[in-house]
C-alpha cells in the first residue's frame, strides 16, 4: 500500500492522573507470591514495566477519547466541521451497540456530515484505522478523518488480580494471567489528512504493509463475559508474533524500498523489554534507533503506539526528513508496519 498524498496533520494524547506501580501491585499479590514462594520484582524484572495508568473504573473508553481529541482541535488546522470521518479504534468500548464512535461524535459535537465507525483489531486497531483513512484520501473519497482511542486497562488488572488471589491456582495455573498485569490506560487522537489541508506537512504516510497468522488466533483471548477478563500463552504469542513480524518485514522493505539501515527512528507496539529486544534481534535492526514508553505507561492496546510516536515528537528527538518506521503487532495474529517521513514544521503534538 503506498500513499503519496496523506500525512498525520496533527496528534495528541491524555493520560489518567492515577498511576500504579509493579511494585504496588505485587505488594496486592503478596498472599499469591508468599503461598507459591514467588520472588517480589519479578514482574518488573520480567516486564521492564515500572509503572501503568488507570483511569477511574466509571470513565467511559468514549469519554477518554474525546479528552484527547479535544486537545487535538487545540493545535489542528482542521475544525470540526470540516472532519469526514471519526474512527474510534479502542479494544475498549463503551458498549456493544451503538458504536463507540457514535458517543465520541456527540462529545465533540461533529455535524451531521462526518461518518463515524469503530475499527477493532486487538492491537493492532489504531494502524488499521491509520490505513484505511490514508486508503480513503489517497482515492479522494474524504479529505480528512479523526481517528481516536481511549483504553482503560483498570477493568481487567482489576478482575486478574481477584483471580490471582484464589487460593487453589498453580505457578502453572497462574502464567496465563500475567501479561494482563503490564496493561495500563491511556488515550490518542490524530487528524489524518490529505497533504493539502496542512500548512505545513510535517509527518507523511508513505508506505504500508500487513502480514496475518490466524492459525495462533487462541494465544490471546478476551471477553467481557465477568466484566474484563483475558488470558494470555504469553511465550507462545511472543515466538509466533515474531516470525509474523519476520514476514511482515521482508515485505515491508520490498514495498517500500527501505531496509534495515532506512528508519532513523523506530516505534513498536509496548508490550515489554523481553519482546521488544526479540523483535530488534529478529529483524537485525539497531536498538538504539527505539523510542519506547512501556517503561512508564506499559501497554495500553491499540493506544500504545501512537501514543509513543506522539512522545517521540514532543522529545524533539527527530531531525530534519527523518525516516520512521512503526511495528505494529496485535493478537489474531496480524502485524502491520507503516512507513513516515517527518519533515520539521509547526508542532504536530499537544502537551499533555
């Protein structure tokens, strides 16, 4: 997929006041780490994660959303009545009918002339969105789309914690549970537009590319049967998420002509250290090229990665034309990788 006329016009982010660190969620496990003789620190030893986010358990995915989208109109060129489409991609959702988006809409008070929709692809959702608005644009169906995620993580660490806490499980029994102690909270916004809505095109979408395994799609599953609840093969996705990635790379460099020395920046989806020094050494890319926030946010689903590539500039770590590539991975198992070119203008992000 390629686009010679899309750009990210602008990107903002909200994150909750509320932050839990590994420590203090062991400290809530101690009877399950004491009972099983469990060494405290592992989870952020294992993770990297020294902390995650919440926000309170009534805030809706929606109304996460609109706080940063609302920090969005703050610096973007383009009003609100000028918006085409609202794509909300959250894993979270404020219910199953209507749409998420149809919420998000009210809040912002968008006309009657945006189409609005929710795109879900676990992790993976955000990219989704990314392309098919960049689809859209680049054939002159719309000329400008807002693409929004609010995650709320709190439901699910919440109802693990109460699993993990049950007398009868195993070191066996308990591993399932553990990646959904490194979610976290967070919301993002970005306005995707064609190149010549913005005064000053700073970040362009040029390339994109996907690669699917849904042979491994039961590594990863969740329900909101009993509130939030999800169980994780945590080393089995990882090794299957890597030879997915591995493909999706080698198509990547073929469709966009880049290769492992082209990005001067790279941003993967969080999950953690152990995953992201895998994918680098799988796809012989230099480490130090990475920008990460799992260390402080941990993963906060589709969210994640736009969210860091928003830290990224706000950092003014990037230099003039730079080449970005973002590594989404999400359960399913897909893995889509897109390629940027960031050209230095007016400020594309919003201080949180």
């Amino acid at each position: 997929m390629k686009f010679l006329n899309v750009v990210i016009e602008s990107i903002a982010y909200e994150l909750p006041a509320e932050t839990w660190t590994s420590a203090a969620v062991e400290m809530v496990l101690a009877p399950l780490y004491e009972r099983l003789k469990l060494p405290f620190g592992r989870l952020e030893l294992m993770t990297g994660i020294l902390e995650r986010r919440f926000w309170p358990k009534s805030l809706k995915p929606s109304k996460a959303a609109s706080l940063a989208a609302e920090k969005l109109f703050d610096i973007s060129g383009v009003s609100r009545d000028k918006v085409d489409m609202l794509i909300n991609a959250s894993v979270c959702r404020d219910r199953v009918e209507p749409s998420t988006a149809a919420y998000v809409h009210k809040n912002l008070q968008l006309t009657s002339r945006t189409q609005i929709l929710d795109v879900s692809n676990a992790c993976l959702g955000f990219l989704n969105a990314m392309v098919l608005a960049a689809g859209m644009i680049e054939s002159g169906q719309i000329q400008s789309a807002l693409i929004v995620s609010g995650e709320n993580g709190r439901p699910l660490q919440e109802w693990t914690l109460k699993e993990l806490l049950k007398p009868h499980l195993s070191r066996k029994q308990i591993k399932p549970f553990f990646a959904n102690l490194t979610i976290g909270a967070g919301a993002v916004a970005a306005m995707i537009t064609h190149k010549d809505l913005a005064p000053k095109p700073a970040l362009s979408i040029l390339n994109a590319c996907v690669e699917t395994d849904t042979s491994v799609n039961d590594l990863c599953e969740g329900s909101d049967e009993d509130g939030l609840a999800m169980q994780t093969h945590a080393e089995e996705l990882l090794e299957a998420g890597i030879q997915v990635a591995k493909r999706a790379w080698n198509k990547f460099k073929k469709t966009s002509g880049w290769n492992e020395l082209t990005p001067s920046r790279i941003i993967c989806h969080q999950v953690g250290k152990q995953h992201l020094r895998r994918l680098y050494e799988a796809l012989s890319l230099d480490i130090s090229k990475d920008f990460s926030t799992f260390t402080l946010l941990g993963n906060i689903g589709s969210a994640s990665l736009p969210i860091t590539l928003a830290k990224s500039l706000e950092s003014k770590a990037l230099d003039v034309s730079e080449k970005i590539a973002l590594l989404g991975i999400g359960s399913g198992l897909s893995s889509l990788m897109l390629a940027l070119e960031y050209f230095p203008g007016r400020d594309l992000c919003k201080m949180p």
